[in-house]
C-alpha cells in the first residue's frame, strides 16, 4: 500500500487514462484532462511531499505515459447504422370508401332533384309551353357547363395531393394556398363562362331544338331561362370547386348538407316565383332565378363554413366550490395501505374492456365529429384581400392547365353517347320509341349517380397514396387501394342490376301504353349491361385521374367522341334504307358494349401503371 494518497489518486487517474492538468492543490481533487505528460517535471506537486519510496512509481508512471495513445485509449467502435422506419402509407379499406361514397352520392343526386323540382314546379304551376322550354333550356346550361368541369377534377385532385405534402404541417401551407387559388379561378372562370353563356344562347338553343316551327313562347322562355341561369354560373363554380375540395380532404358531410340546404332554398323559391304571370320572374324564368337564388345562397353557406371560426363551448361554472382532494391524490399515488384499496380498484377500472372501448369510442367520436373543412380558413382570409388581384398565386394557377383539355374532353366524350342517341332516336324511330327511350333515360339518368360518387372518392383517396415517395409500401398500398375500389364498384354494379331488374314496375307509372312499355322493356338488357359495369367503370377511371393519368383519358375520350356517335349515325342509316331494324333495344345494346369496352381498357391501363411502378421499385433497390 502506498504511503501517500496522492500517488494512489494518480494510479487512479492512470486508470481513467487521464491526469489532472492543473496542478492538485488537494488529494481529494479529480479532475479529468489529457493523457499523461512525457516528465514529471511538467506535473506541480508544490504544496505536497513525497515519500522517497513513492519516486519509484512515479518513474513507471513516467514510463506509462511514453506509451502510443492508440494503445492507452483503444477506439471504440461506432455504434451500429439505425434501421429506417418502415413507411407506413394509409390504405382505403372498403368500408372506409363505402362511409365516404354514400353520402357522395347525396352531392351527385343534388343536380338532377334541383332539376326535377324545377320540372314539377314549372309544369304544376305554369302550363305546358313554360315546361317544354326547360328542355332544351337545362340542356344548354347543365351539358354547357361542362366545359368548365375541369375546375372541379384538378380541385379534387390538386387538394388531396396538398393534403399528402401537409401532412407534418400543422398551417396546412399548401392546401391553403390551393384552395384559395381555385376559388379565385372559379369566380375567373365562371364569369368568363357566364358572359359567353349570355350571347351564344340563341345559337345553342336553335340548334338543339332544330325546328323553325317550334312555337316562339317556347324559345323566348328558354332563351331567358338560359340568360337568368348565366347569372348565377360564377356562384355554380365557386359552389362547385369548395364542394370538391371538401371531397378532397375526405370531407363529404359539409357539401351534403350546404347542398341540401341550396334545395331547400330552390324549392321555396319556384313556389314564391314559377306561378307569377310576369315574363322574367314567372315560369321558366322564375325557375332560373330560384336556381340562381339558391346558389347564391349555397356560395354564402360555404363561405361561412369555412371562414367563420369554431367557437369552444364555455364551461358553466355557478358556484365556486372549494374541494380538498389532496388526500386522495396521495391515496391513489402513494403507497401506503390505506389507499391500496383505492389503488386496485382505479387498476382495475382503467384497464377493463369497457373503459378501453369508451375511450377509444369517444376519441373517434371527436375526431369524426367537426368536419375537416368546418373553420378551415379561419384567421386565414379576409374577404378584401381574397378580392385583391395582387394575391393571386400564378404558380399555383399554372397547375390547372394540365387538367383543362383531357378532363373537358372526357366530360364531351361522355355525354356525345347520349346525344347521338337522342337524335337517333328523335329522328329515325317512331312515335313509340322515342316515348320509350324517354322514360327509359329519365330512369338511367337517377341511376348513374350512384356510381359517380365513387369515382370521386377515388379522386379523394388515390392521390394521397400516389403522392407518396416511390417505396415498395407505396406500391403496395397503391396496388391495395385499386383493388378496394374495384370491389366497392362490383358492389355497387350489382346493387343497380337489382334496381334495372324493377324498370318493368316502374315504368308503370310513367305510361299506360302498352306498345310503349313493350319497347321500354326491350331496352331494358341492354340498360343491365351497361350498369353492371358501371361501378367498375367509374371506379377505373377515378383512380386513372388520382394519377393523373390524363393524357391517356384524353386520347380515349377523343377516339370515343367520334366513334360512337358514328355507330349510332351507322344505325340510323342502316335504318333509314331499310337494311336493318333499328329500336331502342338496338341502340341501348351499343352502348352498353361501348362501356364494357370503355371499362375494359381502364383496367387494363391500371395493370400497366402497376406493373411500371412495381418495375421502377425493383430497378431502385438494385
């Protein structure tokens, strides 16, 4: 044993590999520093005798200290490289997309109900002539307003990737700023739209009646509704382009019940105006502005709901009551045996099923509760600065441009269909054909918004995931998403086989004709076929355009606008010389094999996006 604690101390620091720099005033001092110096000269030991026997150590510290610091100080070796999390990408289950489609299809069904009101309405309350006016009418301002459809899809589209990329941002940067941009662009849009509506109006409306005889109370009053209605197309857009972005932050709640209250507005209005005798506010035209009425209305129902802010429901408080809780607090955290009892029970009651199964169910229940789009722009907006020109956010702008062209031509592609067999049918088929197709159409017409929810949804769901960095989980979940759609549309194909197969009952209550009826039912294959694959239809194309596929959709849609109505004028033709005979159930069987092509394709071209992103991945982990 040493006889001096210093040098015990300084075998000690030998071992930390390290020696105080600073001279020890102490033997109690330790302070860590640099390795040993080369000579004990360089070490002050001023205020503390050594032993003589005590030198000899010194000496081999001496020599201890000569020694490489690589082998005094051993490396250590770095600690190992961190796994990545695996990505975890949220995936649409079926019911997910169910929960949202349903309500989805309330949104779609808001059009054609505004129209039947107007239809009832006009006819109930002003005559026959007012009601055939609303026919040519309110298909040159609903197919018309196709043409500005595309605010709508790159709305839907352009929110729900900015949903992805703000994700981890709690301002919501980029959604904001895409909302906002697309109102402005709707109220741009709608204008432009209005003013161009206003003249071209008696062009459209000739050319679709197609008759010089046509009584002239008939185009006066659709020429007027058609005007009153341009009134209100900066409204329909700015409507129309808040309704999508909602879809787009998979909010279907807040469009549903804005648009049920539009209803509510459209339908006290034709009751108020339709029976009036004056030439612009009465019949047809008193429709159109209980339209236009109503829209405004909806405009302002959804500027509040997004800029008013949530108010926190305050805590009523009537008396202040002073309770000492402190003992038990202790009880239930302490240790002591009087509050064990407590303790147990408290254990048992938090980990019990019920307790767990109400809060998750209240958790939810809030979560659900407030929709996403409710406040959204609170402390966000003023009205003066969203009207300034200055605001506007060209960059942003710039990403509708590739939305114009292709979604345009697949909302003219799709409805050429419907007009070349109109025409056919008006123009070539007899009296109780074209009473048929009527009836027959009237009934499609309520059917086929029951799928168009789904595609989109699909527009709501598939850019979140296709948004995603190119991995193996986004291939994964890309692939797992199609699929849930594929299966919601199969479902909802054989939902509308079942209601086709109750035409025969219901066409009862359009006529009592029997010709007409026999022809109506010979539609009726044709009309299921169609349907049945429908779902998968709008299903494929929904989540075509969440990938913006629309260079491909716009090709399509081009070849499909010319090759129908070509196969219908085919049909006609045939007819007219007597080589084949043509009837509704003639037409009807075309254009269901049209649209089982039609599906076919999406499908197809949904395997080949897959396959390329499944190749990309296994090239990138190579």
């Amino acid at each position: 044993m040493f006889k001096s604690t210093t040098v015990f101390l300084l075998l000690q620091q030998c071992n930390a590999y390290t020696l105080p720099k600073t001279p020890l005033r102490h033997h109690a001092t330790r302070r860590t520093g640099p390795a040993l110096q080369s000579t004990a000269e360089s070490m002050e030991f001023d205020r503390i005798q050594l032993p003589d026997e005590d030198r000899d150590v010194l000496d081999k510290l001496q020599l201890f200290s000569t020694l490489p610091t690589e082998l005094a100080l051993p490396p250590v070796p770095p600690p190992p490289p961190l796994e990545p999390s695996p990505v975890v990408i949220e995936t649409p289950s079926i019911q997910k997309i169910l929960s949202y489609t349903l309500p989805a299809i309330g949104v779609w069904l808001c059009g054609p109900i505004l129209s039947m009101i107007d239809t009832a309405a006009v006819g109930l309350l002003s005559g026959t002539a007012q009601q055939a006016a609303l026919n040519p009418a309110v298909s040159v301002t609903d197919y018309g307003a196709l043409v500005v459809a595309f605010m709508y899809t790159a709305t839907t589209n352009l929110i729900a990737a900015a949903q992805q990329h703000d994700k981890s941002n709690p301002d919501q940067t980029r959604t904001t700023t895409t909302l906002l941009t697309g109102l402005k662009l709707s109220i741009l849009v709608g204008s432009v739209f209005a003013v161009i509506l206003s003249f071209a109006a008696p062009r459209l409306i000739q050319t679709l009646i197609g008759n010089e005889l046509l009584d002239p109370t008939v185009l006066e009053s659709a020429l007027r509704y058609v005007r009153i209605r341009a009134l209100g197309m900066p409204a329909a857009l700015v409507i129309g382009t808040a309704q999508s972005a909602c879809l787009g932050m998979q909010d279907v709640k807040s469009p549903l019940l804005v648009l049920m209250a539009a209803a509510a507005i459209n339908f006290l209005g034709d009751v108020f105006m339709v029976g009036k005798s004056s030439l612009w506010f009465g019949g047809a035209a008193g429709a159109a502005w209980a339209t236009v009425f109503s829209q405004y209305g909806a405009l302002f129902m959804f500027w509040r709901w997004m800029v008013k802010p949530l108010k926190e429901k305050p805590i009523e408080s009537k008396k202040t009551n002073v309770v000492d809780v402190s003992n038990s607090i202790l009880e239930l955290t302490g240790t002591s045996k009087a509050g064990m009892s407590r303790r147990k029970k408290l254990s048992n009651f938090l980990s019990s099923n019920k307790t767990l199964k109400a809060s998750s169910f209240l958790t939810k229940k809030a979560q659900k509760s407030i929709p996403k789009s409710r406040g959204f722009l609170a402390g966000k907006l003023k009205l003066s600065q969203f009207l300034r020109s200055s605001s506007f956010d060209t960059k942003t702008a710039k990403e509708y441009l590739p939305f114009v062209v292709p979604v345009t031509t697949t909302s003219i592609g799709r409805i050429s269909g419907y007009i070349a067999m109109s025409h056919v049918a008006s123009s070539t088929l007899g009296t109780f054909d074209m009473a048929a197709h009527q009836i027959i159409f009237s009934i499609f017409c309520c059917m086929t918004p029951i799928v168009d929810g789904l595609s989109q949804v699909a527009q709501s769901f598939v850019p979140g995931v296709f948004e995603a960095k190119p991995t193996k989980e986004r291939a994964v979940a890309l692939s797992q998403t199609i699929m849930n759609f594929r299966k919601v549309g199969a479902v909802f194909g054989g939902l509308l086989l079942a209601l086709v197969a109750c035409i025969p009952l219901i066409s009862r209550y359009f006529t009592t004709d029997a010709l007409v009826l026999n022809r109506v039912n010979g539609a009726i294959p044709g009309v299921a076929l169609f349907l049945l694959v429908n779902g998968l239809m709008c299903a494929g194309e929904g989540c075509l355009l969440g990938q913006k596929d629309l260079g491909f959709l716009r090709n399509m849609y081009t070849i499909f606008f010319f090759t129908v109505p070509a196969y219908m004028l085919r049909l006609k033709q045939r007819s007219l010389l007597g080589i084949q005979e043509v009837s509704i159930g003639t037409m009807w069987a075309a254009f269901s094999t049209y649209n089982v092509i039609r599906t076919c394709i999406w499908h197809l071209r949904l395997a080949q996006l897959q396959r390329r992103t499944n190749r990309y991945v296994q090239e990138a982990n190579k």
